[in-house]
C-alpha cells in the first residue's frame, strides 16, 4: 500500500481572494521522481494542464522545468492576482501507484473551513473538478457536513456555481471547473457547449474548451 502524502504547504496569502483547491498531485511529485517537464510546485505536472491554462489567458511564457525559476514564475503570477491553492487532500492511501481520484482509500481531508476562517478575503473557491466521488467538490461536501453547512446552488451549467454563508455573514462562491486531467477529454466532448463551437469552428478542442471556461475565473 502506498502512503500517497500531499507534497506542498498551501499556498495562500493575506489578500488571498480566491482559492484554486484540487484533491493530490501524480505520486511523483511526493517521491520526488520529477519528469523533465515538471515543476516541483502546485499543479506542476505539465500533463495536468492548469499551468497551461493559465499561461494561455495571460501570455506569461512560463518555463516548464525543475528549476527554481519556473516555481517563482508561478509564485509571482499567484501573488499578483490574488489567488491562492489549497488542495482539499492531505493524503491518502492507494493499491495502485496512480494519480487516479477513485484509487485514493484512507483519505484524511484539510480543514477547507478553517483555512477560509483564517484568511478572510478569501470568498471564492475554485474546484478543479466537479462532484463526481473523490473529486474535489465531492469532499468539500463531505467536510462542510459537519460544519451545518449546505450549498445553494446558482448555475447548473458547466461549470457549476454554488454558494454558502460562512458563519452567518460571509457569501463564498464556489466554482467546479473542468478538471484539467486528459481522463476529463470525454465528458468535455459530450458537452452540448463544446459540440456547438466544435461545429462552428472545427479546429476548436478540448484545450481550448478549458481557455475559454477557465477565463472567466483566472
């Protein structure tokens, strides 16, 4: 069995606004078996895409890299735009040495609500995945159960917006993004939206699917 340990601190500051929570990195990351385009910081798989995603919206020509440079590029774009990370797992167990969400076992959670209680800025949460079981808003339903805690819903559509109050005054909103892993590619493709602009502009794919959904928040 395989102790899968989140690799990285959350990443959050003061004037944090808005907080990008996903579950675990691929277990190289914990094991420090880094590919050549890896960066050894949140999202750092170059086949998870976010930093892609990111770069793509803002023209940043980020390094994909092992250096330290390539972490302090995201650094900086983070602190500049006020966002933070905060994966909701702190580890897991798994049989099978994957990054698979539905292989994790023995999870234990981190304390989203007392994260959003220590950084009061903070008043929108961007899941990387939807609710799908072990998917990140998935546990955040689990975690705020025991707070009393329920989401109202504000958009059914991809990507789906819920709200919750936070000790009876603060309004967070809460986005579930489309997860930026391949295993995603083919519920996107099913997505009345993506059949309606794949048929208007043929070249248009899954890549640009996530661009132009993640845009809005990032």
């Amino acid at each position: 069995m395989f102790k899968h340990k989140h690799p990285y601190q959350p990443f959050i500051h003061q004037d944090t606004t808005k907080l990008i929570v996903g579950t675990l990195p691929p277990p190289r990351f914990s094991t420090g078996e880094l590919l050549e385009k890896d960066v050894d910081f949140c999202y750092g798989s170059y086949y998870n895409s976010l930093w892609l995603f990111i770069d793509k919206i803002h023209n940043l020509n980020l390094r994909y890299d092992n250096s330290q440079e390539a972490i302090n590029e995201r650094k900086d774009f983070l602190i500049k735009h006020k966002i933070g990370i905060c994966d909701i797992v702190e580890s897991a167990e798994r049989k099978k040495i994957d990054a698979s969400d539905l292989g994790m076992t023995n999870i234990n959670l981190r304390n989203i609500i007392g994260y959003l209680n220590n950084y009061p800025n903070i008043d929108t949460l961007l899941f990387t995945g939807g609710n799908s079981k072990n998917g990140p808003e998935y546990f955040f339903r689990k975690h705020i159960k025991s707070h009393k805690i329920k989401l109202k819903i504000i958009s059914n559509e991809v990507p789906r917006i819920h709200e919750f109050v936070l000790n009876e005054k603060r309004l967070i909103k809460t986005v579930s993004l489309t997860s930026g892993s391949g295993a995603a590619n083919i519920s996107i493709s099913r997505l009345p939206l993506y059949q309606v602009l794949k048929a208007k502009h043929p070249d248009f794919n899954t890549f640009d699917f996530r661009v132009r959904q993640y845009r809005e928040f990032l």
